[in-house]
C-alpha cells in the first residue's frame, strides 16, 4: 500500500522505504532512500542490522532529510533486491547506548570547532545562544540518559557545560562541549572499526549455482540447492556449499576460509568449503551443508553473535564505572562547598570513569577476536575468550584431535579361502568408492595402491551410522561395523573373536566385510598421532595450564602409550561417548577451568559442559555448534594460539583498567584541588580516555610461547590412569 509518497512495510523496522537516487557503477554502488522507522526503533539498532547485510559496505543516516544513504555491492545485490532485505529488517527496539550519530555527529564536530574559535570575535549578546545551540546535542542525549538510566557521566558532562554557560564562561563552555564532540566522534569511530574488522570475516559467495540435473548443467539461485545436489564450480566460481569433492580436479584458492596463501589441489574425496575460490579446473561437489548451514553462513552467525556477546569483566567494569558516578557527583559538590569555586565542580565534573571503562574493555575483546579470526580461529563472544583465559586444565578427545583422524588401512584379514587379503580390499573400496566416510575413503586410497580388480555390483543401500551394502554376482555385501554385522546381518562374528580382540587390542579401528551371508574378513585402519601434538602440550604448560588430560575408548594400554608419549598429566580409557561429559563435570566440582578440545559428535555433550570448548576444524557439525571456540584449519597449533591470544587480551584488560582508574583519579584529584581549570580537565580526560581506546584497539598477536627446556626426569610426570565418572 502506498501512504504519501511512500512504500509501507508492515512489520519491520522501516515504516516506509523509498528510492530517491540510485548509482552502481563497476563494482561500487549507491543508494539513497527516504524513510520512516517505526517508532521505538533508532538509528543506531537499525544502521547495526543494515550493516550485518552481506552486500552491504557501508550505511549512514540523514536525521534532518529522513534519508538513508547505502553503499552496496552490484555483484551480490540491486537497489531492489537491497529495499527488500531493508523492508524484511524485524523491528529491534534500541538496546544499545546512544552513540555518536545519536549526539554529535562529524558535521557537529566541525560546528563546535567553529562556535569555539569564532566566540572569541561574536558580540556578546550572540554567545550565549550560539553556546546554547553548540551543546544542544549533550543536553538532549543527557535528558534522555538521565530518564532512562538515572545519573551517568553524560549527565555530569551537560552539567559541566550548564555551569560553564550559566556563569558565561564561553571559553571553557565551547572548548569542553568541542573535546566532547570531538572524543565521542573518535570513540564511536573505534568502536565501529572494531566491528568492522569483525564483519571483515564474512566471505562473499554466489547467488547464482551451477548443479547438474540429470545430464544437465543448470543455473539455479543459492538459495534452491539443497543437501544432495551435485555443485558444478569452474574457473572463477565460487564455491556455495560445503561438501565432498565427487569429480574433477581443480586449483583452489582457500585462504578466505584457512588463511593458506598457497592454493589446494582438490580431487575426488577432498573436502570442498563455501567462501573458496576456484583458480583453475573445474569441479562437481556433493553438496552436504548449504544455505544457512554452510561455513560461510556460520561464520556470519557466530560474527553476529560475537558483536553482542559481553564478558563478565566488561560487565562488571560497567556496572563500577555507573557505581562511580555518584562518587563523582560528591565530589564535585564537596568541592564547590569548601572552596566556593564553581570552575572547581565544573572540572571535576569533566573527568570520569565511565567511558574508558565502557568502551576500552569491549573494544579490545573485538580486537582480539579479529586478530583470532585472521589466524583462522571463530571465537564466540568475548565470554569464551575470558573462559579460556582462565583455564588451568586442558582436556583432549584423542581421534581425531591429539591424532590426525585420518585412517590408514594396516591389516587385512581373510576368513574366506575364496578372496585374498588383496581381494577383500577391492572388494569393500568397491562398495565404499561411493561413500565419503573417513573409512571408506581411507579403503578406497588402500585399494588403489595394491594391483586388484573391481568388482561390478547393483546399487549401494546406505545405512547411516552402519555401513553400505550392495549385492555383487548375486550375492549380497555388506560393509560396516561390528553392531551391523552381527545385529543388522545376522552374520556369526565369534570362530574369529580372538584374532579380533588382537587387533581391537592394538587400537585399531575394524571394519567388518560379509558375502553371502557370512564373515568374508575384516580390515584393521588406525590414525596417527599429529606431529606437532608433543610441542603443543609444551607450549600449554608454558602458557599457564596446569593439567593435561585425555578422553578416549581405547583400551588403556594403548592410551596409556599415547599419554607417555606427549607427556600428558593422565588419561581416561575405554570410555562410553556419555561418560566424557560426566568426568568433565566431575572435574568442575573440585574447582578445575576446563577447557575441552574434540571433533565428534559424542563430543558435544563434554564441549558444553566444560567453562570452554573447542572443536577442531574437520569436527561434526554438532561438535562445531556447541563449542565456544570452533578452529577453521585443521591443526593443533590453533589451541595454542588462541590460548595466547586470551591470555595475552586480558592482560592488555587489566593494563588499561589499572590505567583508567589512576589516570582519572588523578584528574579528578587535582580537578578538586583547584589545580585544573575545566578546559584543563577535560583535555586530560578525553585525550587520556583516546589514548586507552587506542591501545585497546591494537590487535593482539597470538604469538606461541617458547618451547621449555626437556625434563630430564620423565619420570616425574608419567601419565596416570584415571578413574571414569
């Protein structure tokens, strides 16, 4: 429907949105539209929204023409297609603080400076309405602070100014009501870079996919490929799902999404990642997470979520900043009382705490949570950066984590006179060639490495979390795990338990093979432990974690061989998937910070009891969902680094907050012993709050700590067996 002029949304945050100007020009466009939000709904929580847009590159509100101005990227939007993403924005009432669009804008700085240069040469009847006019902003962002939250330092600023003007002070009414212009702007600007840094994780992708239907090429949008659908990207493209590789091979650039400058070969089986790029060849991707499920659409939910997410210091740093106010107020009078100098209060009301500690603290988790983000490290929310920070003990899942997951076949065992260790391979890659399980991936690479045949069959049955099967010169095949053999199959396991229980003993992985109704053999897969776990226990300990422990089912001779190995504190053995969360709550009672590290589904449970999980790169999506810290490359030099960068941002914290509290004391201090003017006083204070915002701002380096020297005594910390939950 139409309401003068306008085009009305119903129940958004734009009451109206209408097109005045539109230019897209390359790869920059522009926009102008004219709008009315619904009330209730300000400019700073819609521009957040607006910003949070893909597409989007910049926004920026025109209070005074009811106009917003977008600048926008042609290649993933039109004017059109971006007035319906704005018109779909769900009305968010404000629940963040007025920020500087709200009080002084660029335009305000630039007229305060004039007012303050110019009061000088004014006739006198015109100073006080100029001054009036100049601090017109604080005074109304005070009024309105002051209804909804009481006595703020924006209060104690507009009632500086108010005295400076009553007593026809211009100098020191201008100059404060300029610093104060001029601080907010700058703050605001760092906070809005900070966040910017943040959006600059979101990766771009397609709208527009290639996906073959039947023996057709197909454009469709993104929004239609569904899990299944086979993803053609060539040359250029890029990739919109994340998925396996099913044919073709091609030159990827992933440093978008690993931060790998160096581009991947991608064939058969490989892993293929939304946001990536394809530099050369061509390939056809089994789509298996698309839409809002992929890495790319994650990333974007966790760098939302991450925004908005508070830690406790910040919280309680708020909550001392608004406890001082008071204080602050007290003083002020106490000073006015003693001395009869009102430049005294006046001064003492320029210096508080409030925004130093408001904004340095959030500033410098944003930081930091960039800095992780270019070392391909997704933090969850300034919370999760604080938790592990705070972690004494450290707790690995073994597969997959402290070993690299990736299976190689070790043994082949025959049960059947009929098929030769090297046919019983061919015979299960032959089925598994179209599964793209770790095992059967890890059977196929086997196969292709020995001389063998392969053997023609009908349609492979998936039967998830059990196998496949199929049927091959009219008997059926069946290729899976011990559960599916014996209760699925009905297949006889136990002439051959012994040999069995050796290689399960050996900490191997089986794989179970049946024809015809009976057990044709298995085949023994194991992983291997990652090069770099043994320096990366070193480099815990060195960064403050005092124990180190592992969770696995194996046997405990095997794990206890792996402890050993990496010079682990203890370990779990021969645990059941639900028992893992029970020793970590177990743990958390005698008073342990856990931080958890695993990879599977039967992880998650663990990753969201302990204060703080991570989930490494190739974990299962429920694992990466329910950790506060998921690691974009695969890799365990990643676990060090983000602890180094969390121990290294709350140091930075503490710094600026022991800073802030003697920098303003002082100024308070000397504001009530008349040894600052208030022009005085609020140079010191605005330019000392710049100066912490800045070094708040400074991203934080996740640099590893240095290995230890070796302990000769390794006794002295032999791993220990620990008791189950």
């Amino acid at each position: 429907m139409r309401q003068g002029g306008f085009d009305a949304a119903r129940d958004g945050a734009f009451l109206a949105l209408h097109p005045v100007h539109v230019i897209a020009q390359g790869n920059t466009g522009r926009a102008r539209f004219r709008c009315r939000l619904r009330p209730g709904v300000s400019c700073a929580a819609a521009k957040t929204q607006i910003d949070a847009l893909p597409a989007v590159r910049l926004a920026r509100f025109n209070n005074r023409a009811n106009s917003i101005v977008i600048e926008f990227d042609p290649a993933r939007t039109s004017a059109d297609g971006l007035r319906s993403l704005l018109l779909d924005l769900p009305a968010q009432p404000a629940a963040v603080p007025p920020t500087a669009e709200d009080g002084f804008s660029r335009r305000g700085v630039a007229l305060t400076l004039l007012n303050l240069v110019a009061s000088g040469q004014l006739p006198a009847a015109l100073r006080l309405p100029l001054g009036l006019a100049a601090a017109l902003p604080l005074g109304e962002r005070a009024l309105a602070d002051f209804r909804a939250n009481g006595m703020t330092s924006h209060v104690l600023e507009a009632a500086a100014v108010a005295i400076s003007l009553a007593r026809r002070d211009f100098t020191a009414a201008n100059t404060t009501t300029f610093m104060l212009a001029l601080g907010e702007c700058l703050e605001e600007s760092i906070a809005r870079r900070s966040d910017a840094l943040l959006k600059h994780l979101l990766r771009p992708s397609s709208d527009t996919v290639w996906v073959l239907r039947g023996d057709e090429e197909i454009a469709v949008h993104a929004s239609e490929v569904k899990v299944g659908d086979s993803v053609v990207v060539a040359t250029g493209g890029v990739i919109s799902v994340d998925g396996t590789v099913l044919s073709g091979e091609a030159s990827v650039n992933e440093a978008a999404m690993t931060g790998e400058s160096a581009a991947a070969r991608k064939e058969r089986g490989h892993r293929a990642l939304s946001g990536t790029v394809v530099e050369e060849g061509r390939l056809v991707i089994y789509a298996e997470q698309v839409g809002v499920s992929t890495t790319v659409a994650r990333i974007a939910d966790y760098v939302e979520r991450s925004l908005i997410a508070k830690s406790a210091t910040q919280i309680s740093a708020a909550a001392l900043a608004d406890r001082l106010v008071p204080t602050v107020l007290k003083l002020a009078s106490a000073s006015w009382l003693v001395s009869g100098d009102w430049r005294r209060a006046a001064a003492v009301l320029q210096a508080d705490y409030s925004c130093a500690l408001k904004l340095a603290i959030p500033v410098a988790f944003k930081s930091a949570m960039y800095s992780a983000g270019r070392q391909n490290i997704l933090i969850k929310g300034a919370d999760a950066l604080e938790r592990l920070a705070e972690a004494d003990t450290l707790i690995f899942d073994k597969t997959g984590t402290l070993t690299s997951g990736d299976l190689e076949v070790t043994d082949a065992i025959t049960f059947d006179a009929d098929f030769s260790p090297e046919e019983l391979i061919w015979l299960a890659a032959s089925v598994e060639e179209h599964y793209f399980h770790p095992l059967a991936l890890a059977v196929v690479a086997a196969a292709h490495t020995i001389n063998g045949r392969h053997f023609a069959h009908n349609e492979v049955e998936f039967v998830v979390a059990h196998g496949v099967t199929s049927v091959i010169e009219g008997k059926r095949v069946v290729v899976g795990s011990r559960h599916f053999i014996e209760q699925h199959e009905h297949i006889d396991t136990s002439p051959w338990g012994a040999e069995i229980s050796r290689l399960y003993g050996e900490g191997k992985t089986l794989l179970y093979i049946g024809y015809g109704g009976k057990l044709s053999g298995v085949l023994a897969l194991k992983d291997h432990v990652r090069p770099e776990s043994q320096e990366v226990v070193a480099r815990l300990r060195v960064l403050g974690v005092k124990r180190l422990l592992m969770l696995t089912g194996d046997h405990k001779s095997r794990a206890r061989e792996l402890a050993d190995t990496l010079g682990l504190d203890g370990f779990h053995a021969e645990l059941l998937p639900e028992e893992k969360a029970g020793i970590v709550e177990r743990l958390k009672k005698t008073g342990a910070k856990i931080a958890f590290v695993g990879d599977g589904i039967n992880d998650a449970p663990a990753l969201a009891a302990a204060h703080v999980g991570i989930a490494m790169q190739r974990g299962a999506d429920v694992a990466r969902l329910t950790a506060d810290i998921v690691l974009l490359e695969d890799g365990m030099q990643s676990v060090v680094t983000a602890k180094s960068i969390a121990n290294a941002v709350m140091r930075r914290i503490d710094a600026n907050y022991k800073l802030t509290l003697g920098l303003n004391t002082g100024i308070l201090s000397a504001a009530a012993l008349g040894l600052l003017s208030p022009v005085a006083a609020t140079i010191l204070h605005n330019g000392s709050t710049l100066g912490i915002l800045t070094l708040a701002s400074l991203q934080t380096a996740g640099r590893h700590a240095a290995l230890p020297r070796k302990n000769k005594n390794k006794d002295a910390r032999a791993p220990r067996a620990l008791p189950a939950a």
